[in-house]
C-alpha cells in the first residue's frame, strides 16, 4: 500500500495499490516529509507537526499486522471482519480519549491555512463510520442523522464544532459502523467489494481503512502534543 500527498495536503492511499491481507508484513517506502505533508512546511510550528504526524503515521502503520497475525491468506469475510473490528475498537478508545482530553476552545486550533482543525479531523473520523464504511457495503448513513448521503453529510457533519456533540457524533459512528458491518455477511461473503467505482477484495478494504484511521490518530496525537494535551493513554503508561 502506498501513500499519497493530496494538494489540501492530507495524505491517502493510492488507488490501484496491491492488496494486502491482515497479518502479512507491509514494505513501506520511506518518504521525505514534504511528500508526504508538502503544505505543512510553511511554519516552524507545522513542520514540527509533520514531524510528529509522520513519526506515528509511521509507528502505527508498522505494528498493523500485529492485530492480525492468526489471521492468514485464507482467513473468511468473517474472520477479516472480526480482526478490524477489534483494531477500531482500539482507535476509537484513542479517538474519544482525544477528544475529551482537548479543550474545547482548541477544537478550532489548526496547524496551518487549509488543513483541517481538531473538530474537522475528529468529525472527518466520525463521518467514515457514518458514511464511507456503511456505503461500501450498501448501507445508507443512520436513518436518524438527517445529514443527506455522500458528500452532502460529509461536509455538513465536518462543520458540527461544540466539543459535546463531537463526542456524541464519535461514539455513535463507530457503533453504528460496527451494526452495519456484522450485518454485512451477504455483501462480505463474496469476498470482494466495490467502493468508490474500485472492486476490492475484502481484506484489501479492511487494511486500507485501518491505515486510514491510524493516519488521522497520529495526526490528532501530533495536534495534542503541539497543544500541550498529553494523550490519556501516555498517562496511564507513566
């Protein structure tokens, strides 16, 4: 799987990378920081963020395959599921432990112009579990979000800024995220699905979603630390 540096200068997967199952080792290439984040070196402080993004980007991509190493080339729909499930619920821990752990008055603090605040990048999470992961196996955003569909609540729950409704918005995703998938065995079953015009393979589509989560998780992380918010988890370590 290989990354990508979007002109907004948030990072993605490339379209048409080679699939990957859960628990095979990944080969990542190494990048220099201004590929992967080319708007953040307009200022000291955003240069650090990218360091500190980019370091756990890294970290977290890397240990991937731990949650999945009984899971083997032939594991079925339901075992894949099963693997990335348990890996959300850890970022969702995370996520949440953010969100609580920012003041609110930084929920609008961002890195640099044209990069997405602290609220943005927690309800852009909260918006794959609403709306990205549901649609790829055929389910519509929760009947009572009221947001539209696609694009439309996309942006519409990027704009929700008060830290309680973030939270809320958060916890509920990833629920109803997890409702739609083990609902999903028909569209899993076949062992690959079709998400934004691409066929993919089951696995393929779990890992680049994880990937994708993690990414946001270090950018939060590399948020907190630039605010003085040390990660709840940290805390406990120490």
């Amino acid at each position: 799987m290989m990354y990508w540096s979007r002109q907004d200068g948030r990072a993605g997967v490339r379209k048409g990378a080679p699939a990957r199952t859960l628990g095979t080792p990944v080969a990542f290439p190494l990048l220099t920081l201004p590929e992967v984040f080319p708007i953040m070196s307009q200022s000291h402080s955003a240069r650090l963020v990218t360091v500190l993004a980019s370091a756990t980007l890294l970290a977290a991509v890397a240990v991937l395959p731990v949650a999945g190493q009984d899971v083997g080339a032939n594991a079925s729909p339901a075992m894949l599921r099963s693997e990335y499930l348990s890996n959300m619920k850890d970022v969702e821990e995370k996520v949440v432990g953010l969100a609580e752990a920012f003041p609110e008055e930084k929920y609008a603090w961002r890195p640099a112009p044209g990069v997405r605040s602290v609220s943005e990048v927690l309800m852009h999470i909260a918006s794959e579990h609403y709306v990205y992961m549901p649609m790829t196996v055929g389910a519509p955003p929760p009947a009572d979000l009221n947001m539209g569909t696609g694009r439309v609540a996309i942006t519409a729950l990027e704009k929700i800024s008060a830290k309680a409704e973030v939270i809320r918005h958060l916890k509920a995703s990833f629920a109803y995220q997890r409702t739609v998938l083990e609902a999903a065995d028909a569209k899993l079953v076949s062992g690959k699905i079709v998400s934004f015009g691409q066929e993919h393979s089951v696995a393929n589509l779990f890992n680049e979603y994880i990937a994708d989560q993690h990414e946001h998780l270090g950018q939060l992380i590399a948020y907190a630390r630039m605010n003085g918010v040390v990660p709840p988890w940290s805390k406990k370590s120490n």
